[in-house]
C-alpha cells in the first residue's frame, strides 16, 4: 500500500515537473520569442567584480585574467579579490597581479574567516557602484559576460541576472562529462518556466549581477543565518536569490553571459559538493514555505513539485530495495538518462562549443540513488552543519558583523601588507574615470 502511494505521488510529481520543464517552460521560450531574453546595451552602469577567494592557489591567476580582460569601459570596472583567511599562496598569487592591472585590481584579505557570503558583503558596503557582479574564484570568465549581464537590467524591478555555468574540464574523466551533460541541461533546459516569469529560484554565485542597493536592503538579512544558533556558510547563493524574490524585486538569466568552472573530478569532493547542495535545498524549501504561495502560482506549484521530489524519492527507493525492485527502477532510470543525453547531444551539435559524448550521462542513473538515499537523509540531519565540505575550511569565529553606515564598515578587510599600499577600500572601488586615473598614478608595491 505504501509502496503503491509512493509510485503515484512520484508519478505525479514527475508528470508535474515533466511539464513545467519540457513542455510549459520550452513553450513559453518559444511565444516571447526575443522578448524571453530582453536587452539594452546602452545601459553601461559602473560595475565592482567581487571574487571571494579561498585556497585556490594559482589557479586564481586564470580567474583574474578573464577579468582583467573584459570588454567593458576600463573606468567603470573594478575588480576585487576578497582572500578569506587562505592557509596557501592564493593571496601572494593574487596579489602578484595588482602592478599589471592597470589599477583596477584590488587584493584584500579579510582579518577572520569569514565565508563567502560576509566576505562579499564587505565589498558591497564600501563599492559605490551600481553593480555588483559576483564571480567565484575557481572559474573562467568570458570577455563579453559582464556586458551581457548589465544589458539585462532593463526595468527597475531586475535585481539579479544570472550567467550560464559551463563545465571547463569536460574531458578530463567519466565524472566531468557527466556533469558536463547535468550543467547544460540545467541552464538550457530545466530553468526556462522560472526564467519566463522572472522568477529564477536560484542563481549561481559562479557568474551572477546584483543591484547593489538591494543588496544593501537585504544586508541584514544576508549577515546573520544560522540554524539552530549554528552559522552556516552553505546555500548563499540559493539563499540570496530567494531573499531577493521574497523582497518583491525580480530575478532573470542569460546564456549569453558565460563562465567555465571546474567540475569535481573524483567521486568524494561531488558527494561533498552535492551534500552541501542537497542541505541547502532542504533549507531553502522550507524557508520559502511562508512566502512561496505569494508568488506566481505556476512558480509555486513548481517549487513544492521539487520539494516534495527530494523528500519522497529516499522513501521508493528503500521500498524498492525491500521488495527486490531495485534492478527494474535502476532500468527505468538509464532509460531516462540515456534519453536526456540524447536531447544534450541534439541541442549541441550546432554549437561551437566542446562536446561529450551523450551516454556518459547514463552514470548519473547510479549516482542518483547515492544522493538521494544517502545524502538527503545525512543533509537533514546535518542542516546546522557550518562548513564547507569542497574548500576544506577550517572553522574560526567571525568576527561581530557590522550594518551598513559609512567607510568604518570595511574595518573587516584588510589591505594586503606585503602587495597592496594601505589605503581606505573606497577609494580603489572604480566608480568613475578619475577614480581609477588617480589610484593608478599610485605605486603598485
């Protein structure tokens, strides 16, 4: 009987979801036509890039170097590293890049370990720009993504554009081309219902541009999440865009603005990256029980379908290994992966873009089963958890966070020693032409 329910409702659930994505979502695309994605190019708002970094070595030096080389006017760019306490040579790294940047690098360091989220937060108090890009410090930018970006703030009511997150270390295993496959459909595919209605749910802080008056509004909000007393640094992101949908303002995408991130190539830092991403969605799903109702009703109805997904599968799946029916589900869902692949490769082949091959995402069939059984019940019994699993965090309390008032806000960074001259952040945040003209007279040490 139970098992029987359980079929239906994820059946249900399924169809609902089938349609929203495939069908609703696909249409909708199709109807607004160039609409779907609206742009201005003639708005060139000043814009602050704020990479949070830890321990990412040299590979920051690739992050920053797509920065440096965006195509936007160089006196309304600003680019800052936020170093949050790295135990490596990120920071050195980092800051070796300072003399050749032409003064619209900033290197600073935050005194505690702070998380990404607050490290963010500092810049945004002392930026006077108008927009403010999040860039994560693992990936490659695309020259044009900022400008992509900003063109799509065309009403007032847009506070965050997201970018499209594409996998840079395809080949490098079976489990980068897997996830390779899982990152395209997810932009291409699985957020067109939400993207149709200005309400995407999550956008990924690997490329995404905020307003930076609402994230002065939410900033106290942002600063102070825990649960159960706990701080936690995990689902800032997720978390962020839903503050931001929940305060009334509107959120959109674009596959025009691009970046590459590095995709986990070994099976214990996915399981560590998926538990983190599993905690964040069972928080964020019961956060939004409040509110979610207020929204579109399309969009909610949505948003419950997913919950509900990720709290009802773990249950058919230890039924099915009860009843021996375990081998006939796992059937079904190559049979699903295999198809999705297929539709990858479709979608694909006139892109000029590197390819894999579209049966590599049948594995994901296997590796299901392993999130759902194992890590959705281990997230919800560990949703006070404060640390992040991928970057190997070392814990250290933070130091009391500040609201926003004036310049003594960024007391919480500082310049670095050795590379940066010490001097109040705001005057390096590149708001205007002779911002930048005047630090970049200034010694690079």
């Amino acid at each position: 009987m139970l098992n029987s329910a359980l079929v239906i409702l994820l059946q249900a659930l399924g169809a609902v979801l089938f349609f929203n994505r495939f069908i609703a979502g696909v249409a909708l695309r199709l109807l607004k036509k160039e609409s779907f994605d609206e742009a201005d190019y003639s708005f060139e708002p000043t814009v602050t890039v704020v990479v949070p970094m830890y321990n990412e070595g040299a590979s920051i030096r690739g992050t920053v170097a797509s920065l440096l080389a965006l195509e936007y006017p160089a006196g309304k760019l600003e680019v800052v590293v936020v170093d949050d306490c790295s135990t490596d040579d990120s920071f050195a790294h980092a800051s070796a890049m300072v003399a050749g940047s032409g003064g619209r690098l900033r290197v600073l360091r935050n005194k505690h370990n702070l998380g990404k989220r607050k490290s963010i937060n500092r810049v945004v108090l002392a930026s006077q720009a108008e927009i403010i890009v999040s860039v994560d410090s693992d990936v490659v930018v695309d020259r044009r993504a900022v400008r992509e970006l900003v063109a799509r703030f065309v009403r007032p009511e847009i506070a965050a554009v997201g970018g499209w997150v594409d996998v840079r270390n395809k080949s490098d295993n079976w489990l980068t081309r897997m996830q390779t496959i899982k990152y395209f459909f997810s932009y291409h595919f699985l957020k067109n219902l939400e993207w149709a209605f200005r309400r995407v749910m999550c956008l990924s802080g690997c490329l995404t541009a905020y307003r930076r008056n609402v994230l002065v509004e939410l900033h106290p909000v942002l600063e102070h999440r825990e649960i159960c007393g706990v701080p936690i640094k995990y689902g800032e992101d997720r978390f962020l865009t839903r503050q931001i949908i929940k305060a009334g303002h509107l959120t959109t995408m674009t596959l025009k603005a691009v970046c590459w991130t590095a995709a986990p190539t070994r099976l214990d830092d996915y399981f560590a990256q998926q538990l983190r991403w599993r905690r964040s969605n069972i928080v964020d799903y019961f956060g939004a029980l409040s509110h979610v109702w207020s929204l579109n009703p399309v969009i909610a109805v949505h948003y419950f379908a997913l919950f509900a997904m990720i709290l009802a599968y773990p249950a058919l799946l230890v039924t099915a290994v009860a009843k021996g029916q375990l081998f006939s589900m796992l059937t079904r869902q190559v049979i699903v992966t295999a198809i999705i692949g297929l539709g990858y490769w479709w979608k694909v082949r006139k892109l000029p873009i590197e390819r894999v091959h579209p049966l590599w995402f049948v594995s994901m069939a296997v590796i299901l089963p392993v999130i759902y059984a194992i890590l959705t019940p281990l997230a919800l019994f560990t949703l006070d958890s404060g640390s992040w699993e991928t970057r190997h965090h070392t814990e250290e309390e933070p130091e009391p966070s500040p609201e926003p008032r004036d310049r003594k806000d960024t007391d919480a960074l500082e310049d670095s020693g050795d590379a940066v001259p010490a001097r109040p952040m705001l005057d390096s945040v590149a708001v205007t032409s002779s911002a930048i003209s005047a630090r970049a007279e200034r010694p690079a040490a």
